[in-house]
C-alpha cells in the first residue's frame, strides 16, 4: 500500500494490510510472527504428526493456535492430532469450530463426518456390550492380545482368526500353507539326507523355507497388534461384557 501525501511513515505503516497465510487465517499483529515462522510451526506440527510424535505436535499446534485462533487450518490440524491421540470427541469439536470458520473446507468437513460416524459406532458398539449383543464384533470381544500371538505361533493366520480378522486369517492361513510344502521338503531333506538335491529344489526350499519364517513372524506381530488395538477400542467404548450370572 502506497502513503498517500502528507502522511507519516508510522501513519503509513500501521495503514497496511496484514500478512495473509493462505488458508491459515490472518497474522493479527506486529508482534506475532511472520509468515515464514508459522509455516516451519505447521511444517514442525504435521512432520510430527506423521511420525506419531504427538507431544511435540501437540506442542506446534497449540501455539500456532495461539498465534492464529481464528485459522481453520490451525483447528484442523488440532482435530487431526487429537484423532490420533484417541479424543475423537475433542477431534470432532475442533473440525466442526474448522467448518464455523470456514464452511467451504471440504476436508473437514469430511473428517467431522467420519468421527461424527465413529462416535456413533461406539455408542452403539457400548449398547450392543451393555445388553449382551455380540454378534456385531464378530467373536473379537474381549480377546487377549497375548493369546492371539500364542495362536499365531502355531501356524499363521490362526490368532487373527482368533481376533475376528477372518479375512486376514485365511488369507495367511493360505499362503502359510503354500509355502510351507517346499520348508517341510527342505527340513527333511536336513534330517533325511539321500541324495543331493538339484539347484533349483535347493533353491526353491531355501526361498519357501525363509518366506514361511517370514509369513510366520509377520502373523505372530500382527496378531498382538491387532489384540492391542481392540482391546484399546473396547476401553474407550467404556463397557465390558456382561457376566454369564447377569451381575454387573
């Protein structure tokens, strides 16, 4: 903006229009910083974000928010860190404050739909608890994560099974299957040796017997995770399954 004649310097200065981050709200004062320092806080909020750091996006966010309350990105990318976080009740007020702000933001508007979702999914997941419902889980209600593991031990597939997981189950159930034929011909052609085998049956023994221990290792971690993960969903549902006497 150009000083009109007679005017002062400090006239002039305080007359100019503010830095503008794009879609992130106006920067209110001198005394905030400029465009250059909040775009390293979301960089800093969102790269930690994506590598589960979340206190120090939580750190980020929040003074980003403090600089810039009126900015839609900024409560956004709170909703989107306290997602990850577990607050899906906290998520959702911060996407909907990010549509107040901004009705034409479309991704959040999509991520406030999704956790609107959620949330009644839990509602309903706690009643169907409550009143003893299980068929809606699948079998995976109460599941110990330790013995999901312990199953998968066994042969793969079988502790994502034991989870409710049945389409993951059979599908490493399969695969185990196929490769276990060619790591069973190798560890007997250890403990039963005949005749030297050729290259291509050495070959394909090693590779079924190292893809086996993979696909093996692979159900086992997968299995414990994924017993954390709905143990951890059942907690925030807030209910447990009812004893078989009816009490409480």
């Amino acid at each position: 903006m150009q000083c009109g004649e007679g005017q002062s310097g400090s006239q002039c200065s305080e007359q100019d229009e503010l830095p503008v981050l794009k879609g992130r709200g106006p920067v209110a004062s001198s005394d905030q910083p400029d465009e250059l320092e909040l775009e390293h806080l979301y960089d800093s909020a969102q790269r930690s974000l994506h590598w589960q750091r979340l206190d120090q996006a939580k750190e980020a966010a929040q003074k980003i928010l403090e600089l810039t309350p009126d900015s839609t990105s900024a409560h956004e990318l709170w909703g989107d860190i306290l997602l990850a976080s577990g607050d899906k009740e906290a998520a959702a007020e911060q996407f909907e404050r990010a549509l107040e702000l901004e009705p034409a933001n479309a991704d959040a508007e999509r991520k406030y739909g999704l956790v609107v979702l959620q949330l009644q999914e839990a509602i309903q997941q706690r009643e169907a608890l409550e009143s003893g419902d299980l068929s809606r889980f699948r079998g995976a209600a109460n599941k110990d994560p330790g013995l999901a593991a312990s199953r998968s031990m066994f042969f793969p597939g079988l502790g994502q099974l034991y989870n409710g997981e049945y389409q993951k189950g059979v599908i490493l159930a399969v695969v185990g299957l196929i490769l276990l034929v060619p790591a069973v011909d190798k560890i007997f052609g250890w403990l039963l040796p005949s005749q030297p085998a050729s290259v291509g049956a050495t070959v394909l023994g090693w590779v079924g017997l190292i893809s086996y221990l993979l696909v093996w290792a692979y159900g086992i971690y997968d299995a414990y995770r994924s017993g954390q993960r709905i143990a951890a969903q059942q907690d925030q549902i807030g209910a447990h399954m009812p004893s078989k006497e009816g009490g409480n």
